[in-house]
C-alpha cells in the first residue's frame, strides 16, 4: 500500500529564495568573513617593514590606513622567505609579481 503522506505538506518547507540583488558581485555570494584581496592588502616582516599593495611602498606600522585595517579584523600576510630564510625584497617581489605588483 503506498505512502498516504508522500504529498502531505511538510512541517519545514524550504526557505524562499530572493532574486533581488544582494549589493555585492554575483561571485562573492556564498564567501563568509573576510577576503583576500592582493591589489589592498599588507604583508608583514619579522624586523616590523609592512608592505602596502595598495601603495606599493612600504609602510609604517602606525599609518592610520593600515590601523584600521587591522581594526577591521584583517590580518596581515607573513612576509615571504628566500630559500636562504631571510625575509627579502625579492622574496615578496616574486609573491606578487602575479598581481602586476612592484616591491620598491
């Protein structure tokens, strides 16, 4: 004998979908949290040097735009290392090269 509730409405139907645009790119929907974005972002040695991608230049550890940025929860990235461990120029010139960056 079949299953007389198959057709019966369920207790938790689905949540309706919105088709209304959200305010952010059509790509970006399902990310949660905060995003890499290597065009403005911050990398950090362990002597205290911070590169701005932004600017392209180095920059202090005070400047007001880097400080809100922490303050918005970002964190910078590890300066990188060359294969003698030292955190280089050209170490962080070869990371982000691939963006169409400079390291001054």
């Amino acid at each position: 004998m079949p299953d007389e509730n198959l057709n019966a409405p369920h207790e938790n139907p689905a949540p309706e979908v919105s088709v209304e645009p959200v305010g952010r790119p059509l790509f970006d929907y399902q990310l949660n949290g905060l995003m890499f974005v290597p065009r403005d972002w911050y990398w950090l040695a362990e002597d205290g040097r911070v590169y701005s991608s932004a600017r392209q230049a180095i920059i202090d550890t005070t400047d007001a735009t880097f400080a809100a940025w922490v303050e918005a929860g970002y964190a910078p990235t590890g300066w990188p290392r060359n294969l003698g461990g030292e955190q280089t120029k050209e170490a962080l010139q070869d990371v982000v090269k691939e963006y169409r960056l400079t390291v001054p």
